[in-house]
C-alpha cells in the first residue's frame, strides 16, 4: 500500500464513501475531501451537515435529489471542471441504490474526471458478516413494493446467483422474509439491523422464522440471502416447458436458450426435446 500526504485537489467530481452510522468509519482521505472540495452535493444536506461538522469542514452544501439531478447536473459539473466537487449519500457509498448515479454518468460524458474514494458500504459490510460463501452475489437494491413484482424479481434472480442482497424498510421486513421462505424454499439468511449502530444486530436464520421476529422493528435493514441450490430438472419437466414454449408460439433456438438459464442445463439438451 502507498500513503499519499495530504495535498491539493485536481478539479474533478470526487465519489465519497461516508459513515452508515458509526462517525468514526470515516477515512481521513475522505475528510480531507469534504474540508478541501468548493462543494459538496448531499441528497439531505442535514445528515450530511453533521458529518462535515465531524471532519471539520465548512464546505458549502448543495441538495441534490431524483427531482433535482437533471437541473441542478450542468451548474455541478461546471464547477467540477474548474475544482474538486465532492458527491456524497445519506450513508455509505454514492451511487448504491441513490440518484447520484446520474450525475456520474453526467460527468464521464462531458469529460469530468471521476475519482473514487472508496469506504463504509452497507452491502459489503452485510455481506461479511452474513458468512456466505460465493462469489455470484446479485445485489437488488431495494425490492418492488407490490408482492407479485417482488416475487417475480426474488425468481428470476434467484435464477443466475448464488447469494442475493437488498435494502428492506424495516416496516416491510418481516412480510418481505415470509415471501423470501414461499418463493425461494425457506432459504437461509442473515438480517443486518443499524449496521456499526448502538444497537446494530447480524441474526441468521431460516427465512420463515426470522419473519416472526422482525415484525416490528426499526432501523436500517439489509439482507443476504443463500440461494438453495437448484435440483437438476427431470427430462419430463424440461421436455413439457419445450411444448409449453412451442405451442405459444416461440421459436426454437430462443426457447433452448431460455430453457439452459431456467434449469442450468446444457443447451443442446434443451433443443433436442423440442420436437419433430
């Protein structure tokens, strides 16, 4: 590792890592930022306006939201072209399931140099102390509110990964758990609560039992999910979902390719089972 001594900015949009509940997280790079940029953009500058005070910065603040992003971006990235502009979450790492994502992409295409300075992230602390293995990890973000769309996006993403993570409203937790243990056979999880909180919780457990327990609570929440492992299709499942594809319509080579995604088997064995 290299330490590099506290300098003088180059102008650019820098992407910075904040605390998700313990003050302490914050790396010195990323205090040096907020005490050196000309602006620091913050979705809700009165989190973000202790955290300064935390780091010893008086940098000016500017709200940016999904309803302001696109109107406020020009003004932004101009004075990111002339100095260091500073973008900031709520909570941990910008552009993780917040708006910011949009003035990043603003910036690489008008030429923006773009500079991470990574740090706290309740997605990858979640995942460290869930204790899962695997490296295909799908993260959701925050699920769909209605039932239906949500067991549709647990399926289908259940189908391609071995461990999925996502935001929950603690309001919603325990219904969304007891649609995990319906839709996904009860798999094993592990409910992170106020991560490096006062009161933060790491609780692993079968999907339906921890429904009951996470009924009622408050809080950040964010949960890692094991996949069960799928049991390879029989050749009268595979063969009835080729009908099934035929008769609606579909064409073959599509259909064998969508068959190998849904039950992990090879594609030519998918073709053959469509029929003369």
């Amino acid at each position: 590792m290299n330490d590099r001594p506290e300098k003088d900015l180059e102008p650019g949009l820098y992407v910075v890592a904040t605390p998700i509940g313990n003050l302490g997280d914050i790396s010195a790079r990323a205090a040096h930022v907020l005490r050196s940029a000309v602006l620091v953009c913050a979705e809700d500058t009165r989190t973000t306006r202790r955290l300064m005070d935390h780091a010893g910065a008086s940098t000016r603040l500017l709200s940016l939201t999904e309803h302001n992003v696109n109107e406020r971006m020009p003004q932004v990235l101009a004075e990111a072209e002339k100095g260091p502009v500073a973008l900031v979450s709520d909570a941990g790492t910008p552009v993780v399931a917040d708006p910011g994502a949009r003035l990043v992409a603003g910036a690489h295409e008008r030429g923006v140099t773009v500079i991470a300075v990574p740090g706290p992230s309740a997605l990858t602390a979640a995942m460290s102390v869930g204790g899962f293995e695997g490296s295909d990890v799908h993260f959701l973000g925050f699920l769909p509110r209605q039932r239906g769309e949500r067991f549709e996006r647990l399926k289908q993403a259940a189908l391609s990964a071995g461990v999925l993570v996502f935001f929950e409203s603690p309001r919603r937790l325990g219904r969304t758990l007891a649609d995990l243990g319906e839709v996904l056979g009860d798999p094993e999880v592990c409910v992170c609560r106020e991560l490096t909180k006062v009161h933060e919780e790491a609780v692993r457990g079968r999907a339906s039992q921890l429904s009951a327990r996470f009924r009622e609570v408050r809080g950040e929440c964010t949960v890692v999910v094991r996949v069960p492992e799928r049991e390879p299709a029989g050749e009268a499942e595979l063969a009835a979902y080729m009908q099934e594809m035929r008769r609606a319509g579909a064409r073959r080579a599509p259909a064998a390719v969508e068959a190998a995604r849904r039950f992990s088997v090879p594609r030519d064995r998918a073709y053959a089972l469509w029929g003369d």
